[in-house]
C-alpha cells in the first residue's frame, strides 16, 4: 500500500473518530444518566482529541510522493 493511501485511510478513520464522538456526546447530554453519562462522555472527549491529533499529523507531515 503506498504512503498516500495509508495517510487516507489514516485521515478518514480520524473523521469517523469525530463522527463517532458528536454521536456519543449527543447521547451524553440528552439521553443518557448518572455514571453511564460520565463515562461516554469522556470516551467521546478522548476520541475528539486523538482525531485531533490525527488530523494534524496528517496535514503537516505534507504530501506525499509518488
């Protein structure tokens, strides 16, 4: 697999990251309770800043050749 492809399947595993993250924190403040809403909570908030970091990564680390 060459270098740009990796970097895409990098990238968009970060954007299902964000997604997955909105979902969770949606459920956190208006349909989940108690100890079960701190906990996706924190997951969500964890899963937003590793797909920040992802995303960074991938912009500057710039293009790749081919």
């Amino acid at each position: 697999m060459s270098p740009s492809l990796m970097k895409m399947w990098v990238s968009l595993s970060a954007m299902g990251f964000m997604f997955l993250s909105i979902l969770m924190i949606y459920l956190s403040r208006y349909k989940l309770g108690g100890v079960l809403k701190f906990i996706t909570a924190t997951i969500a908030y964890i899963l937003m800043i590793l797909s920040g970091i992802i995303i960074f990564f991938v912009v500057f680390t710039g293009p790749t050749p081919e």
